[in-house]
C-alpha cells in the first residue's frame, strides 16, 4: 500500500523509519557539548572553551558546521531508509522512453486557413507551433494528416521528427486537392494511422477554423470510430471572433477579401466529449501555443494514471549519495583540521 506521507514530491514505502529523524536534533545537541568537553582537538590551542577566551570564535563555528553537516548526512540516510520514491520522476525518465504515445496532428489546410487574424496568416502560424510541440515530445511516434475537402496522410507516425516537421513545413493551402473542410473524413484517416495495438494512449489532435462542408463520413460518425477505438480526440478550433482578410483566387487573379468567422464550436465540443478530450478555441498564437502545453500536460498526467496502477520502484539513491558526500565531508574535513593531542 503507498504511503499518503510526503516530503516535497517524494512519498515513502516505509515512512515509520522517519521518526528517527526526531532524534536529530538530539544528537547533535549531545554531539556539540561532548566536543565542549574534549581537550586540545586543535593542535595549536587548547579546549574549545579556551579557543573561545582567545577569541577563537571562527573555530568553534566551523565545527559546529561540521558536526551539523555530519548530522544532516544521517538524516539523509534515514529518508533513503523509508524507501522513497516520486511518480513525476518516473514518468519523466521512464515512461516516455519506454512507451509513449501515438499522436497524430490533423490540420486543416483549407483556403480559409489563409486568413490573416494571425499574422501571416493561421497555417504559417499553425505549423510554427506544431514544429513547436513536436520538438517538446520524447519517444512518441507522431504522424501528420492534412485535410480540406478530402484527406491524406502527409506523413505515417513515426520519431523521425526532423522528417515530421519537413512535411508540416511542406502544408500548402494552394495544394490541389477538393475544396472545402471536410472535418469527418480528416478526423476518420488520422484515426485509421493510429496501431491497432496495446499502447495505453492514442491520441489526435485536430485543428480546423471551419465548420464540416464536405466528405462522405460526419464528424460524429469519425469520432465514434475513434471512440470504438479508444483514440482520446482533442481539438482545436482557430480564429478570432471577427474573421480576417484573405486571398481569393479568381479569372482576374488573386484578390483579398475579408471572411467571416465560420467555426462550428459545437461540433468540436461533441468530438471531444465523445473520445474523452477537450476543445479548445485560439484566437492568435500565443493562445495556441499555450493549448499545446495544456495538451502536453493533460497526457503526461493519463500516463501517469495508466502507468502508476502499479507501485513504482522506491528510489534512494539520491539520498544515499546525499548521506555519504554529507558523512565524508563532516568526518573527513573535521580530522584534517582538528586533531587530539596524545
């Protein structure tokens, strides 16, 4: 059974051993005026309360240092004694590396993401901070989908990232593929790229500034195969609440046309409610680059629920080494300083 007893982020296996450190205090109480009591322990002077007389105070302070940093050694000791061990620890040298997750980035490229509330305009900026958040990740395989009015997979997941973060680059809004925002079939082909294995979390993240126009399959249909296959969804729907300029291609050339706001919110809430994600709504970069460091966030914690329905390992080597560098310096610099008279 774990213990609920802490100290900072650390828990215990064996927190009873902790009382000892109640008698710290004691010791070194006991230690301090068995060092008064000693006579000549320098050898150029005489007892401590002579060194004192002599306006020796440097002296005494310095092995009063001494004995405290020996005595803190023990305390050290004693915490490693009660088996400690730290979840967030774990999860950061250990499950990252050893399972990870599967993420894919699905990102709309429709001509609307063109649209310049975000400066240039919202695809350079969702690329920016997708390059971002994959550069944060350690050991997850991590695809790319893109989607208008169809959908391809611009890049299977993988942990090559350089290779991942090429293919974002390449997004194009100009890409000739069907016209249109065709969020079902977007969400539906990043869910078929995720494994059909074990791994404890699947993950998509899905981005659109538009509301579903196109495809053969419906966001609620998508979402309840991601569902089916337990993908946890989270989307993200971008734009200011007034819309922006943007270029339009036309028989006279490319012209530039302000365009309303054309976010259907509701059916993002649904995707995410339905899969156990969150939507989120950016309305320039910074916002959109803080709901990535939430999503981050929000998955380290399912791993750690996940990965910690078993105990995880104690781990005392930290104040193992502690104690022995505290004990080393306390016994060893107060013998090369301070020696007894024969």
């Amino acid at each position: 059974m774990l213990s609920e007893f802490k100290i900072g982020s650390y828990e215990f296996f064996a927190p009873h051993w902790l009382w000892l450190l109640l008698l710290l205090p004691v010791l070194y109480w006991y230690l301090l005026r068995k060092d008064a009591q000693k006579d000549g322990e320098w050898k150029f002077t005489g007892s401590t309360k002579q060194q004192v007389v002599y306006h020796s105070n440097k002296i005494v302070l310095i092995k009063k240092l001494l004995l405290g940093i020996f005595v803190l050694g023990l305390g050290f000791l004693i915490v490693a004694m009660a088996k400690p061990y730290n979840w967030r620890e774990y999860v950061a040298s250990n499950q990252d590396y050893k399972d990870g997750i599967d993420i894919i980035l699905t990102i709309d490229i429709s001509g609307s993401m063109l649209e310049q509330d975000f400066l240039p305009n919202r695809i350079e900026v969702a690329k920016k901070v997708a390059k971002e958040f994959v550069d944060g990740r350690r050991g997850d395989r991590i695809g790319l989908v893109a989607y208008a009015g169809e959908a391809y997979t611009a890049c299977p997941a993988t942990t090559d990232y350089e290779v991942l973060k090429k293919q974002i680059d390449a997004l194009d809004c100009y890409a000739k593929i069907e016209a249109g925002t065709a969020i079902g079939v977007g969400l539906g082909t990043a869910v078929t790229r995720l494994r059909n294995d074990t791994i404890p979390s699947k993950v998509i993240i899905l981005l659109t500034d538009g509301s579903n126009n196109a495809g053969n399959i419906s966001p609620d249909e998508a979402a309840d195969l991601a569902k089916a296959k337990n993908v946890r969804v989270y989307t993200i729907g971008v734009g200011d609440d007034v819309g922006g300029m943007t270029h339009i291609t036309t028989p006279f050339g490319i012209i530039q046309q302000m365009m309303d706001v054309d976010l259907d919110e509701e059916t993002l809430k649904r995707i995410a409610d339905k899969t156990d994600g969150k939507y989120f709504r950016a309305k320039d970069e910074e916002s959109l680059r803080a709901i990535y460091g939430e999503i981050e966030k929000m998955e380290k914690r399912k791993i750690a629920d996940n990965h910690f329905q078993s105990e995880p390992p104690a781990m005392p080597e930290k104040f193992l080494k502690l104690a022995l560098w505290c004990i080393l310096i306390g016994l060893l610099t107060n013998k090369l300083l301070f020696r007894e008279n024969v």
